[in-house]
C-alpha cells in the first residue's frame, strides 16, 4: 500500500508490483504516470517523500487501474500526433494506429485549396482534428451520436488545437483549461454577458449525428473526403475484450454479428456526397479487408469497368514529353507478382482488434511507382499529374492490387 512519507521510486515499485499483478499490460509505464498525475512530478527528478495528501491519490489511481480502468480515462487526456485529446468514460480512446489513418486520409488531399471533409463516428474527433492538423485549410465537420462521447468532441473541437498554428485564443472564449467541474472564472458583469452569447471557436465543427440516418442531410458531390473509424467488432469479439477495453463503449465497438453494419451503411448511402476523385477512408478490423472490399464493389457501378479495362481517364487532356494524353493503360498491372506485393511491407498493419484496431494504407508514390511499372511510362510522368488525377490513379491502383479496403 503506498503511504505517506514513501520515497518516489519506493512508491512506483509498489505500484508496478500490484499492476503486474493484477496483469496490467506496461505496468512500469503506467505507474510512472500515476506517480505523476499524483503528485505533478516525474519520478526520474523527484527525492521528496510523499505527503499524505500524495499517498492517498495515489494509492486511489492504483487501485482503479489494478481495476483495469484504462489508464487514459484517469490521466483525463490523452497525446494524438502533436495535440491533446480530453477522454474520459463514455468515449472510445485515441490510439496511435489511428494516427496512421489521419495521415493517410491527408495525403488525399495534397493540392486541394479548401476540401470539405466528413468525418463520421468521431468519438474524440481524433481522426477530423488530426486531418485538420495535417491540412488547416480543410472544412471538417465531425458527426457524433452518443451524447457521452459529443461532450469530449465538442471540447476537443474548441480546445485540441488552440496554440497548434491557429490563432491565438480569444479571452471570450472558454479556456482550454476550464473543467466542466470547475466553477467558470467570474471576468465581470460585461465580460459573463459576451461570454455567454458568442458561440465558441471550433477548429472543425461538431455535429451530433447518427452515420445511419446523417446521410440524408448531405447534398450530392460536395466532399472531397469522407473518413471513418466506425465500430466494427463482430458479437464473438465482444465476448473476449481485454479488461480495458471492456470498459470503453460498447457503442463504439459493436457492429452486429459479422461487424459490417456501419460498413454496409457508408457503402450503400455515402458515395454520392463524394464529388469526382474523392475518397472515402475507413479504419477496419483485422479479417474485414476483403469483406469491406466486396461491400464497397457492390455498391460501386463503376469497379468491375475500372477493374476489366483498367483505363484511366483523364479529366483534362495532359501533355508530357510533347505527347498529349487522355487516358492511361493501366493493364500492365495485372503482371503485378506476389513479390512485388510482399516487397512494400508498410502497406499493411494488422493487429490485434480488442488492442489496436487495424489500418490499411498505400502511399501515393507507390500507387505510382505501381502505375510507371503497369503502363510502361516514366515515373515522372505520374509524379506530373494533377492532385486529383494522382487521387484517381492511387484509388484504381489499390481496388486493383488490393481491392481497395481503406483508401478509396
């Protein structure tokens, strides 16, 4: 039990000790980082023996995550790339794999001037913030169900980003430090007054949304980008959540018996609020990558044309080498060997679903490396091509080589 006058590191191995007892997964870690959110102090520059006040909030810490309650939901917040997300119970945590969607989906949108982008089951906003990190002129709007997990959106909206290349924030609006348990500072009669009728700054724009009906808002071909990490974990995975997740929302996790619901869902009702050359980029389970495929090829007119002929028509005519083109033949790609698959491992990561939900993700060089070798061009000639016809291009070399589950 940890006590009063305890030395620091004395206090960390007592706590490691009953962490790894009770099984949790990076105890040292963790009880690092309990230590500090007892006391405010790292371990690695601290002597002072704990006051008992410091005892008590950490044996209380200690204690609820031997529980298992995961460790973000008691630090209160939680790093996504270089920002802070406010998490807590009721909302899904961040995890670093999502930090590779977010990237992906950003990479979508190199040399757009303002894309509009949607981001559907945004829990904490992680993935919306993150491509308005990577791309600050994007329009985002994150759509949120659940009442719970709107609350730590909407603070993550107005608070995640301020001082991460925005404008400095205004003394009208809320801090990033206000609590929701924290009486509001009281700046004067004339002050409250502008406080309470200005609408607050958000960084992307928080919507409380249901994915199965939202679509009907939405006008046809106005989205450059539609990004997801919806739940799908089937009814058997529900069953063998490790400790920690178990206490995340179901509602963020569960997606019926085969774990396709939303995905059926996006497939069926969102492509026609993409406009030409946009993309729809989606977190998936571990085993989905061929069901989501077959879900999106189902509801797509145009994938057995593009997966038969494999011709890409340009938008406008371009001209390389003093040579004008309107299309490209893509049908060297289906000379495409297993090796040369096997040879880019980054392409994708698989993992656990209960732990870190899965990502797929190609880059843009390499769908054109892909083409250069299919259509017996000079890579250059792809590396040239306007923004959004290097986007087409990347969508038929994926849906072609991989069947497209995560990028288009």
């Amino acid at each position: 039990m940890v006590s009063e006058a305890m030395l620091p590191r004395a206090a960390v191995r007592e706590v490691e000790q009953r962490l790894t007892a009770a099984g949790c997964p990076d105890a040292d870690f963790d009880a690092r980082e309990l230590f500090r959110l007892a006391t405010g102090r790292d371990v690695r520059l601290s002597d002072r023996p704990l006051t008992a006040e410091q005892a008590a909030a950490l044996e209380v810490l200690c204690t609820r995550r031997a529980a298992r309650e995961p460790l973000q939901y008691l630090c209160g917040s939680w790093s996504f790339l270089d920002f802070e997300l406010a998490v807590g119970p009721g909302v899904l945590c961040p995890r670093a794999d999502t930090e590779v969607v977010a990237q992906a989906a950003a990479e979508t949108l190199a040399g757009i001037a303002a894309p509009r982008v949607l981001d559907l089951c945004a829990g904490t906003g992680c993935l919306g913030l993150g491509i308005k990190r990577f791309c600050p002129a994007a329009q985002v709007t994150c759509v949120e169900k659940s009442p719970a997990a709107f609350a730590y959106l909407e603070k993550n909206a107005r608070c995640a980003l301020t001082g991460q290349g925005r404008q400095a924030e205004n003394v009208l609006e809320p801090s990033a430090l206000e609590q929701a348990n924290v009486p509001a500072f009281d700046w004067g009669p004339s002050l409250n007054a502008l406080r309470a009728d200005r609408k607050p700054a958000y960084a992307v724009q928080p919507v409380q949304g249901d994915l199965f009906t939202y679509w009907e808002t939405l006008p046809e071909g106005q989205l450059e980008l539609i990004v997801s990490n919806p739940p799908y974990l089937t009814a058997a995975e529900m069953e063998q959540l490790q400790p920690e997740v178990a206490q995340e929302p179901a509602m963020a996790l569960e997606a019926g018996e085969d774990g396709l619901v939303f995905y059926r869902a996006l497939a069926q009702h969102y492509k026609n609020a993409l406009c030409p050359g946009g993309a729809l980029v989606l977190e998936i389970g571990w085993q989905q990558r061929e069901a989501v495929t077959a879900l999106l090829a189902e509801n797509d007119e145009n994938t057995a044309a593009e997966e038969n002929a494999l011709v890409m028509k340009l938008d406008k005519p371009f001209t390389f080498e003093g040579q004008t083109y309107t299309e490209v033949d893509l049908s060297g790609l289906e000379d495409t060997t297993a090796a040369d698959l096997q040879a880019v491992g980054r392409f994708v990561t698989k993992k656990n679903p209960a732990a870190n939900p899965a990502t797929v993700e190609m880059t843009l060089e390499y769908a054109q490396f892909r083409a250069a070798r299919g259509a017996h061009l000079p890579l250059e000639f792809f590396e040239r091509l306007p923004a959004k016809e290097a986007i087409k291009l990347k969508g038929i070399v994926v849906g072609f080589l991989y069947g497209g589950a995560g990028d288009n």
